[in-house]
C-alpha cells in the first residue's frame, strides 16, 4: 500500500511530529511505525483505526481512496 506510506508520511511531516511521537501515541513500536512509512509493511485494523483517529482522517482517505485533508495539519 505505497499510497498508505506515502499519506501517514505526509500526515507526520505537516504536523511536525517524529516516528516517536506517533508510535507512542498509538502505542506501538517506533520501529512498526518506521516500517508503516518505508511500505515495509502494513498494520492491523485496530492500529489503522487508531492512526485515522489519531491524525483526524478517515481510513479512506489514509489508504488513498478519499484526498488527504487540504491542511493536513487541522485534520479533517
């Protein structure tokens, strides 16, 4: 899923936050989250849940199939 990357990447840079931050906050690995962003590889439901509500999008638009919101750093 290049394009889930490609948005939880875009998401983390306009708000500023490290890998760290977002790991902590959805409490996971710094490393599982790394690998989310490099499309290494791809995270279970609950956590897809948890990084949607966490950035203020819906799961549409972190896999892709929605736009990401125009000011990625206000949420939706």
């Amino acid at each position: 899923m290049k394009i889930f990357a490609e948005n939880l990447l875009a998401l983390r840079k306009a708000r500023k936050l490290t890998r760290q931050v977002v790991a902590d906050a959805v409490r996971i690995s710094s490393k599982s989250y790394e690998r989310y962003e490099k499309d290494e590889r791809d995270p279970s439901l609950p956590v897809l849940c948890i990084l949607a509500d966490f950035y203020g999008v819906t799961l549409d638009q972190l896999a892709g199939r929605a736009p990401l919101p125009e000011n990625p750093d206000k949420g939706v």
